[in-house]
C-alpha cells in the first residue's frame, strides 16, 4: 500500500480516538451566576441604553468577555427564580413545563430515563465528553448531578453551600468578611483543575460554574470592601459589600479566561455567562414586589427595568448573557430575544447532533444568531413563556415580538388582570396597553393560555380553580 495512503488512514483512525477528540469538537463553559441584574456590570448590556451598565459595580471580567463575544440585550432567564431557571437549562424546557418550583415532579428523576440533558447530549454525539458541575445545583429533585450526565460534581448542593449566616435577618443587613467571598475562588479552582485534565487527556469537555454570588448573605473581602466605600455611591446602586461580593465573582470569572488562553484553547472553546435571574429589586426587598415604579421612594436595583428577583417583570428575567466562541464576532450585540433554555439545543447545533431535538424541548439553537448576529431562532413556539409560582401572587407570562403580556391570576394578594408592555417603546413596564390594544392583549392571552393548557394542563386547572 502506498505509505502516503497509509499514514492518512492511520491519522484518521487516531482522529477519531477519545484521546485527541480535543482537537475537533468544541469545549462549552457556561458561567452562572446567581440573582445577577441587568444592569449590575460595568458594561452595558444594551449599548443604545447608556443607563444599562452600573454606576457603581466594577466588572472588568465580564466586560472582558463581552469584548471578546456577543451580548445578547434581551436576553432572559427561563425564570425569575434560581431553581426553575437551572432546571430549565439543563433540560432544555420551560418552568410552565417542568412544574412547581419547591419539588421538581418526579418524571424528572434519572431513574425514569426519560429526558436528555446537555452533559447526556453531548456524550451521545461524542463519548469523549467529560462534564463537570461545580458549585450550586439546587434541582431540588433529590438526586446527584453525576446522575444526569456530569463526570464531576460539589453534589446536590443548595444555598447554604455559599452561606456565612445562621439567621436570616442577618443576610439583608450585614456584610460577612471572607477570604473568598461566595467560594468563588473554589468553584473556580475545582473547574481550571477539570479544564487541565481534559487538555491534558485530550477530551472535550462541559464545564458548568454555578456561582452562589450575587445571592445573600452578603460576603466581600474586606480591603475590597474598604474600596468601594470609599468610592462615590451611584444613584442606582449604593452597597458596598454587594459591590466586593461582585466584584469577587467578577475577578474568578478573568481567571477563566486567563487560563482558558494559557491552554491554547481559546479558538474551540465557547464560554457562556447568564444569571440565573434578576437582581432583588431592593436590599431588603419590599414587601410588595409587585408594585408600580411610581409607588416606590427610590429607583429599584434594576432600573431602568422594572421589578427584580420573584417577579415576571423585566427586571425579574432580562439578564446579563454572553456568548464568547468560534465564528462569535468580538463585541458585538444581538438584539434578538433569547432565553436560558435555547442553550441545550444550541451546543447540540454546535456540536452536531445528529438526532431530531424531542418534542419537549421548548428552545431554539442561537447558532444563526452567533454567525451573523441577526436573525430567527426556531423554535417550536414562537415565543417565550414564563411563570411564578408564587401562591401569594402567580403570574404569568409571555413575549412576542417585542410585546410582553402578564397574567396576573387571582390570589389573596391581587385580583385576576391582564398587562402589555411594549419593551420597545417602555423598557421599565410603565405603561399597561391592554385598555389601548384589546386585540393584542386579547391575541397574546391567548397564546399563552394555549401553550399553558397543552403543556402542563394540571397548572391551569389548579391556577383556575382558585379563582372560583
């Protein structure tokens, strides 16, 4: 046989071993960071918002990493509580889908076999893949991480894996020191330690970082917070510890990309940063997260947006989102909507699944956005729902076309009303079009409810029920 044929035959062979896969499918590190607002970085998450960054938070990690990737201005979280949101990313699903944010339903558990997740996709494309989960989890599903696809993990951690404080009032009034505020520096250490290893042994990887920061209690080295209170306060955010607790997280996450580049693996490796959701609206919050702007004294924590942490408001969901790859055009934005539960499909797109996405996945891939950074994600809905399990005040909703309708269902603490917004023309949710635009608020209900009773009909009967 000729030699030339064989040395190509036999370079295709090793190609297609575990041992150099590292060379041709794309690593994924996805960056979660917790009760993250819109506005709490240094950069803006909308350039044509100017008040869109903070005037007070210094993050030069993630303005690194937005200089180097593609912001995504309307981006949300799946949903404006940390539990729902991660279970909507891993799943691919929304929260209407997947059920009561206390107790995840019990078709979700790994012994039914029935779902996919990203760290199972991807090693059903590639069995190289090795995936990691470091730091919160909090599924509350009552199985362990390695059970859904990860190689690695801290476990079925929680909250209290961050935590500082005993009481809890304790977390909205004081600033705990630490010398590594939130574990940051843990979490961080335990995912570069992972990167090395499957550089090293040549596998592609998953690696998810699930910060406990910017979730209370309240932690920051303390010489950092001397530093910001030292410095002028901003009108919108003003607290010192927050500040270090953030800018703590922020320096772990140029860690990353320091050593990220060190590896040599910066042209094959998407990293991805979203908030689980919005920042609280208030330290402490108020008692009625419900309100008008109007009503309250000061401007909210997510200003120019609305509402925070537990509400459906824009200031509760639109997060920080940031996608750093091959082909992402450095510093760019993208005006499209887009959520936390397109990413599953999306890494299947960018990794080449070969396989039809099932039924149940509500999200689209964002890989056309990521190539041209304009355009249509597909996705089975053309829409994004949402929803808020709150007893004391559900609420639900639904975006479309840059229109956002809120159902506000019947509870002790509010009665059943319908609002629109045009996040176009009123970011902050100021102004209810409903009386103005029946049919369109008429139409969006409709959608939603329609979306609502084929996908979780046992929430809508219950929803229905106590209204009667």
């Amino acid at each position: 046989m000729n030699i030339k044929i064989l040395v190509s035959i036999l370079l295709l062979v090793i190609s297609q071993e575990p041992g150099s896969a590292q060379s041709s499918s794309p690593n994924f590190i996805l960056i979660l960071t917790d009760d993250h607002g819109w506005t709490s970085t240094s950069t803006a998450m909308d350039q044509k918002v100017p008040n869109s960054k903070s005037d007070y938070f210094e993050t030069p990690g993630i303005d690194r990493l937005a200089s180097q990737g593609m912001r995504f201005s309307h981006g949300y979280a799946p949903a404006a509580l940390c539990t729902p949101t991660r279970r909507s990313i891993l799943y691919g699903q929304t929260a209407i889908r997947q059920g009561t944010e206390e107790s995840f339903p019990a078709k979700y558990h790994p012994d039914q076999h029935d779902f996919i997740t990203i760290p199972l996709m991807l090693k059903k494309t590639n069995p190289a893949y090795k995936a990691a989960h470091f730091g919160k989890f909090h599924l509350q599903g009552n199985f362990f991480p390695e059970e859904i696809g990860y190689d690695e993990s801290d476990g079925d951690t929680n909250n209290s894996g961050g935590n500082m404080f005993e009481y809890k009032e304790d977390k909205w009034m004081k600033t705990f020191f630490s010398g590594d505020p939130k574990k940051a520096d843990h979490i961080t250490g335990r995912g570069i330690n992972f990167i090395k290893r499957c550089v090293e042994d040549g596998n592609p990887f998953y690696l998810q970082l699930s910060h406990y920061a910017t979730h209370v209690d309240i932690q920051s080295k303390a010489d950092t917070y001397k530093k910001y209170s030292s410095k002028p306060r901003g009108t919108v955010h003003d607290h010192p510890g927050y500040a270090g607790m953030l800018d703590h997280m922020d320096a772990s996450i140029g860690r990353v990309l320091d050593f990220v580049e060190a590896q040599g693996i910066s042209g094959n490796t998407y990293i991805i940063l979203l908030a689980d959701n919005g920042g609280v609206e208030f330290i402490p919050p108020s008692s009625d997260k419900m309100n008008h702007p109007d009503q309250n004294p000061r401007k909210q924590r997510n200003y120019p947006l609305r509402g925070g942490k537990w509400v459906l408001y824009e200031g509760g969901i639109r997060v920080p989102f940031i996608i750093k790859g091959p082909g992402v055009k450095p510093g760019s934005q993208c005006d499209v909507a887009v959520t936390g539960y397109d990413l599953l499909p999306t890494l299947a797109d960018l990794v080449g699944y070969r396989e039809q996405m099932p039924a149940y996945i509500d999200g689209g891939s964002l890989k056309p956005l990521l190539e041209k950074g304009d355009g249509e994600v597909s996705r089975a809905e053309d829409a994004l729902f949402f929803h808020r399990y709150a007893g004391s005040y559900p609420h639900s909703a639904v975006i479309q076309d840059g229109y956002k309708l809120i159902k506000l269902w019947r509870s002790k603490n509010q009665t059943e009303s319908i609002e629109l917004y045009s996040l176009k023309n009123d970011l902050g949710e100021l102004y209810n079009l409903a009386s103005e635009m029946p049919e369109k608020a008429a139409k969006m209900e409709q959608l939603l409810m329609e979306y609502m009773r084929k996908v979780n009909p046992e929430l809508v009967q219950d929803l229905m029920v106590k209204l009667n």
